[in-house]
C-alpha cells in the first residue's frame, strides 16, 4: 500500500543557480500517519545530497519510511512514500508505468499535430488536473488498480493543457481569437472556403491512406463527443477478460506478429572458444481485429513448457476438438530451410546418440526454450494439451511472451557473424596496420543490415600522431572511419549476404612504435598493469598553461590547436574497452530457429476474414534507437553486446 506519491523536480548541473532544492510540482496522498509533505520532500532532498552517486539506489530508508522512486529525464522525480512493508518491486513497476502514461497523454497527444515533445516541468505544471485524475484510476487509497493507458483514454476525458503549434512556422496559431473578431459576412465567406479545403483535404486523406489499421470505430464512442463514454468500458474490471473492451470495429481486420531475437554474444579470440552465447526473445502482437476475436499460434517447438502434462491420459481418451485451418502460408524458401534445419538436427541427434538405462522416454526439445513468461491473454492450459498458444488479443499493440534461449546446447548453431582481426605494427615505417576479415554463417538468400564493427586502438600502447589526418584503408565492402573521442576504427556495412567473406585493411601512423612490445600489449590485455600516478607531473603541467594556451590558440611556434591530447588523456583516466563491438540487423532470420508454423483466428459473431503478417528479426544492438520513444522501447527487445575479446594472437610485431 502506497501512502504518497510525489512529482519532484530537481534541477541539473546546469541549472543549478535556477533552484537549489528540489520543487514540489504536485503531490496524492492516500494516508495521513505520515509526516506532513514539507518534511518528507526535505528529508528526501537530504538523503539525495548526502549520499554518493553509486550510494543512490532506488530504495531510501529514513525515519521508519522508504522512499521509493526513479529519476526520468529534464529533472524529473516520480517518488512513492511507503510506511508499511510491501513489494517494492511493484511499486518500482507502477512508476515506471505512470511515467510511460504521462508521456502518452502529455507528449504524444494529438493536439501536439504529432510532434513528440519531452516530459518537463513546465508541461506537469499546466496539466496537474489531468495528472491528479490518471493517479486517482490509477491507485484506490493506495491500492493499484490501473495502469493500461489504452483503457483510461477510453473514460479520462480531460484534455491536456497544450499550446497549438503552426507545424509550418512554428508560430502559436492565434486563429480563433482574430476569427471571433470578424463580422458575420466574413466568417460566411470563411465557412464556404473552409467547406472546399476539407472536401480537397477528405481526398488527399483517402489516396494516402493504403491500409485500414489503426483505424478503429469504437460503437459507443464519438471523436466529436469527448464527454460519452464506452458503456463496456466501465465493467472491463469486473469481468474475466478485462484487457480488451468490448464494441469494437474495423473495416480491415488484420493482425501483426514480430519475432525479435536479440544476441548475447561473447568470443575469446584467443582460445577460439564461445564464452556466452544467449538469445533473449520477444513476440510482439499488433492485432486490428474487430468484436472478441480467438486466435491460435503454433510454434515449430513440439514441447513449449517443460512441465509434464497431466492432460495426456484425457486427450488419448477423448476425442480432440477440431482445429481450425491454418490461415499461414509459408514461402517455398522458408520450407527448404526447415527441411535443411531438420536434416542437421537427425544427423546430430544420431551421432550424439548414446542408450540409455532408463525405460521413460524424455521429449527431445528442438529448440532449448526456458524463462517463457506469457501474457495474461493466454490460455494456459491449451498450450498443455494442444500445444498451442490460445489467447483473446487485447487491441493494438502488445507482447505476446518473452523467452530465453541458450545457444550453446545447440551444437548445430553457428555465431551469426564471425570477426577475426589482426593488429600488425611495423617499427621500421612507425605504422600500424589493422586487418579485419568478417564471416557470415546463415543462409544465402538472407541479407544481414546495418553491420558495424567497431575495432578499438587502446592509446594506453598505439600513441597515433595527431598531425596525420589522412585515414587510409582498402574494403572490399562497406566505408572505414576513426572517431577519435573513443579511439576505435568503425568499418561499416549497409548490407552483406549470408556465407560470404569481406576483409579489410587500415594504416595508421605511430608516435613511438618502438615502446610497442608484446610486453606492454599482454599487460594491458590482462589488466596487469595500473594507471600510472600523475600527482607528481600534475604540478609541472600546470607552469605556463595561459601561455601555452595562447600560442596553440594562435599558432605560435608552429602549435596546433587541436584537441587530440586533451581527449587523450581522458581517455587513458578512464577505462579502456579492448573488446571489438558488432552491431548488426538481420530480418526475416530467427537465431534460435523459432517459427511460426500456424496460425488462425475466428468471431463467433461476425466471421471475418484476417490477414496476418509475420516478421523475423535478429539483431545485437547495445542502445535503443533515436526514433523510439520511452513508450515503445519495451516493443524493440533488449539491449545486447556482440563482442570479441582480444589475445595476443591478434598481434604482430615486425
């Protein structure tokens, strides 16, 4: 039970001389036996300011309180007063998912003319009416009870405070004010032209529009009304599928399934052995589907769940329940793939044979599923006894489940990609040359996207010349570039088939190339050596440093004034990641081999026809991408590492 929730603001580095302490923008509270507002929002601030960065976990304990909160961005605190012993994971999770609700209704509502803007304090400020309304649903004296904004938009009619943006100038549109002043002949005039442009607008609309989705008619609800609600709406709670409202329609039914992998990659270069191989997997569900809609998956995995099923004895006693037809149809290159898939699976399965004691036969998993988590929607007990995942879809966009997969069970499997670098230092010219040879090892009908491979060049022993600013390399595919702010070579590829082999080469220039030995190299690989101490140099750096800043700025004495050194030196303060890094989207291809292999969906009532689309997709990428929105990360899978670990085989002196 939650007795308060709090929106704070606490300023940045930045802004720090704007306000010194933490704001107060708006606060619920559900429980009067704790202190007054003013007193917990200060000892809050205290414990924030007293505390060391790494020492500022979620979870705050003072004066028999905890306080529970997540810092989001431009400043922002949601923090949750607690005075009784509960699950703070949960509360965790319900302000991560009121934060994702306030960006949905603040930041990417209609009256913005889609433009997305950040959740700041200015914006919370001008909107605390609707906020207190969505805590108000959301928590019952504490008590959560709502947190699908799907749902809430349906009955929370209060509009949010935005200011009306001119896309085209940026302006604020003053319109309605200038309109109330004209007399009437002129407002008549502006009614019949506005008449004209919505009939060219209602055409220009229906020639973009090519598909029908997203564009759902709820029976019980107007856009013109915003005051009626969905009859349906208000007893969703109570009844047993209280995640998909009743009354819905579109004129196109359709449903979407995305399959996304993401790699957990690790590769010692030096023993040429796989360390970490792991597949994190997502299904998300797009479903256009118009009244209460049964659909079935099937899945190439035989055995889903590992759990015995009880239900064995009943479905060979009884006759099973007509399945409906299959609405999937797969590509003749799908099917070769599997049949070549299978054809590896028997040959391995047989030679990996060994006769066992034991008279119980255990099922063979094609694929090693484990850490399933399905969505409420699911019924569970058809995956039991049809082995098929049965689910009522709520509308729009969802996930369906998320599982875990480990690679190195499956002998079969490959690593998608293969890197095998070379780092060859020459003393004699003072350069060193970077080879790369990369391997593709999935099938040659698919195209692996968005390959990027970034190779470091540790300046704890390859000192580059800053005065050489000509990069010069030689690919068979792709572009090389150096950033100089984290010291790696990024070989980039647009597109590269499967079963395929590309090198690359590059030289760079040294400043010393005779202290680099294989000494100083296997030091820095194994973490034997610390980082030198500068106490003694910092004072003699310091002599003259107006001087020598002026003749870098002017050019004195032939100084430059580039920042090559300064960045540098930080880069040898801090940590220094020897590992190659790869980045790569690879459509239409599962790393783990699951597919779908069925797929229907039936309404009792209407009986329509459904198109269903499937995608593929397996990707190792270490950040979100820039157009997704906090909202929609959990939709694009987990974040991964693709990485190579460098040995001393990867270095040659000559």
């Amino acid at each position: 039970m939650i007795s308060a929730i709090y929106v704070l603001y606490l300023a940045e580095e930045q802004h720090a001389d704007d306000f010194h302490q933490v704001q107060l923008l708006l606060n619920r509270r559900f429980n009067e036996s704790i202190p007054c507002d003013q007193i917990i929002v200060q000892n809050f601030h205290n414990l924030l300011t007293t505390l060391q960065p790494y020492e500022q976990v979620p979870i705050l304990y003072h004066g028999q309180l905890s306080y529970v909160y997540i810092r989001c961005a431009n400043g922002i605190i949601l923090l949750a007063v607690i005075n009784k012993n509960v699950n703070v994971m949960l509360v965790i999770t319900f302000l991560n998912q009121l934060h994702v609700i306030l960006i949905h209704y603040l930041c990417n509502s209609k009256l913005n003319n889609d433009i997305h803007k950040p959740l700041n304090r200015d914006i919370i400020i001008d909107n605390v009416t609707l906020i207190m309304e969505v805590l108000d649903e959301c928590l019952d004296y504490g008590l959560l009870q709502v947190t699908d904004y799907k749902l809430l938009e349906e009955y929370i009619k209060v509009m949010p405070n935005m200011p009306k943006i001119d896309t085209t100038n940026g302006y604020f549109d003053s319109s309605e004010s200038e309109e109330s002043d004209h007399d009437d002949e002129n407002a008549d005039q502006k009614k019949k032209k506005k008449t004209k442009s919505k009939k060219k607008g209602s055409k220009k609309k229906k020639e973009e529009i090519k598909s029908t989705h997203n564009q759902a008619v709820k029976t019980d609800v107007m856009e013109r009304q915003p005051d009626v609600i969905n009859s349906s709406i208000l007893r969703t709670y109570s009844l047993a599928i209280n995640w998909r409202p009743k009354g819905i329609f579109y004129a196109k039914n359709e449903i979407f399934i995305d399959i996304i992998e993401d790699c957990e990659f690790v590769y010692d270069l030096g023993t040429g052995v796989i360390k970490r191989n792991e597949v994190y997997g997502t299904c998300v569900v797009k479903s256009y589907l118009s009244g209460m809609p049964i659909c079935r998956i099937g899945f190439n995995e035989k055995y889903m769940t590992r759990i015995e099923s009880d239900y064995e004895e009943e479905v060979e006693s009884h006759e099973s329940t007509p399945i409906p037809e299959n609405q999937l149809k797969l590509d003749d290159s799908e099917i070769n793939e599997e049949e070549e898939d299978a054809e590896l699976v028997s040959q391995i399965s047989e030679e990996s044979s060994v006769p066992s004691t034991s008279t119980q036969k255990k099922p063979k998993h094609k694929i090693p599923l484990r850490n399933i988590q399905f969505h409420q929607c699911i019924e569970l007990s058809k995956i039991y006894k049809e082995n098929l995942v049965t689910f009522i879809p709520p509308d729009d966009k969802f996930i369906l489940m998320t599982y875990n997969v480990e690679q190195q069970k499956q002998k079969r499997k490959m690593p998608l990609i293969m890197v095998k670098p070379t780092y060859r230092v020459v003393t004699e010219t003072g350069k060193l040359q970077v080879m790369c040879t990369l391997n593709t090892n999935f099938h040659r009908r698919r195209h692996c996207k968005s390959v990027v491979i970034r190779i470091p060049i540790n300046p704890h022993y390859f000192e580059l010349d800053p005065n050489d600013t000509d990069l010069k390399y030689k690919t068979e595919l792709g572009e090389v570039s150096f950033k100089i702010d984290s010291y790696e070579l990024v070989w980039k590829i647009d597109s590269i088939d499967g079963k395929k082999m590309v090198r690359m080469m590059t030289e760079l220039t040294l400043v010393n190339s005779q202290n680099v030995n294989e000494e100083t190299v296997r030091n820095y690989i194994s973490r034997r050596i610390m980082k030198p101490l500068e106490a003694n140099t910092a004072e003699e750096d310091k002599i003259d440093t107006g001087r020598e800043e002026l003749d870098e700025f002017y050019g004195v004495n032939g100084k430059s004034s580039s920042l090559v050194k300064r960045i540098t030196s930080k880069i040898k303060d801090g940590f220094f990641n020897d590992d190659i890094l790869v980045h790569f989207k690879l459509p239409m291809v599962t790393y783990s081999g699951l597919k779908l292999s069925y797929l229907s969906v039936e309404e009792e009532q209407m009986k329509y026809p459904c198109f269903p689309w499937v995608r593929y997709l397996t990707k190792s990428i270490d950040h979100y991408e820039a157009g997704v929105t906090i909202e929609n990360q959990k939709f694009s899978g987990v974040c991964c590492n693709y990485r190579f670990k460098l040995a001393m085989n990867c270095f040659t002196f000559a």
